[in-house]
C-alpha cells in the first residue's frame, strides 16, 4: 500500500497514531469519555447502537464490539455532549482495510441534519482517514470547538468496501458544566433506510470547510 498523504490544504489536517496515548497528557484526565451522553448518541445507516463504539479509554483498542454501515458505505455518527467542552481532538479507530473510511467531516453543534440534506451543509473540519490498527488522532482547531455541546461525524465512502467499519471514537479536550438547564433532545433511534439514498459526489469529495 502506497504511503497515506496528507493534504496541506482546504482544513485537512496531518494524523497522529495513538503511539503516545498513554502519555500523562494524553491520558484519562484529557479524555472525554464521561462527558458524552452515550445513551443519545445515534449511528444512522448503520448496524448496531451508536453507543457501542463510544468507549472508555482502556477500551479503545477493543474490536468485538463495533458499528458497521448498513445499505451502503456511508454512516452519519451524531454524538452529543453532557456539558460544553472545548475540544483538541478526535480519536478513530476503524477498518479493517478497505472497511476503513476514506475521510471524516466533522459538524460542531448540528446535531439534527440526515443524509438528505448533508449536502447542503459545510463541515466545520474534515479529514482524510489513514488506514491501520491503532486509533488515529486527529487535530481539531480549537477555535472552532472551544464551545460545542455536540458533534455530529458524515463518513461518505469507505476505502473501496461495499461497507464501512468503526470501532471507537473518542475526544481529547477540556469541559465546563453547561450554565444553565440542558434542554432535552430526544433524537431518532433508527433512521428509515428506505429514505436513505447514497449522496453523490462525497465519495472522498467533501466540499472544504470555510477558513
């Protein structure tokens, strides 16, 4: 397989592997598994529970549990927080392979979008997705996430598999309790695939976020 290549421009940003993960800074104290509200997070298209891949930090390795995408290769991964948070980083393991996704757009406080009007909306951040083992980490521009009670992540394509696999996905960054009353949302809990209709042109061709 030929090297994985980074764009240096259009808000692609260079990937770190999780070789360091158990480094003082990079360890549970920054990660911000406890503040998800893992019971609303919410995988459309996909087989399983979006919670299953939202795990604790000496789990993120583990690929018994896992989503996978269902009449295609696409999958949208809406993820909302419990308090704001301020992040620095998105964390991804996926694959195997061709399973992996070819690249991420990340949405910071959209959380009601489906694939039928994604097309519409411009990521906040998106990047190209290497392939391999380890969890992949992926540097946010923290001026644009430094007040974020959701994320929502569109995988367009897999990496030439008829489906695309996620094993975990996590956050390094710092949270504050929200100020005042959370308003309750109650999401979809499964999206009516006889809706759904590959979006075209995202195969690995997201429109780049505004700098």
């Amino acid at each position: 397989m030929p090297p994985h290549q980074h764009d240096s421009h259009c808000g692609h940003e260079s990937t770190d592997h999780d070789h360091d993960h158990d480094s003082a800074d990079l360890g549970p104290k920054d990660n911000l598994f406890s503040q998800i509200d893992r019971d609303n997070v919410v995988a459309l298209n996909a087989v399983g529970q979006g919670s299953t891949i939202i795990k604790p930090w000496h789990s993120r390795l583990d690929e018994e549990k896992f989503v996978e995408s269902d009449a295609d290769d696409q999958m949208i991964i809406r993820i909302p927080f419990t308090s704001s948070v301020k992040l620095r980083s998105l964390l991804i393991k996926a694959g195997p392979a061709d399973q992996t996704p070819s690249r991420v757009a990340v949405f910071s406080n959209e959380n009601n979008f489906d694939f039928g009007d994604i097309a519409d909306k411009t990521p906040t951040q998106e990047f190209m997705i290497a392939q391999g083992r380890e969890v992949g980490e992926y540097a946010l521009r923290t001026a644009k996430f430094s007040n974020v009670s959701s994320v929502s992540l569109f995988f367009p394509a897999s990496q030439g598999a008829d489906t695309t696999k996620i094993y975990y996905i996590g956050f390094l960054g710092h949270w504050t309790e929200h100020k005042s009353s959370a308003v309750i949302t109650v999401y979809e809990t499964q999206a009516n695939l006889a809706d759904h209709e590959k979006i075209q042109g995202t195969d690995g061709g997201l429109s780049s976020p505004q700098v």
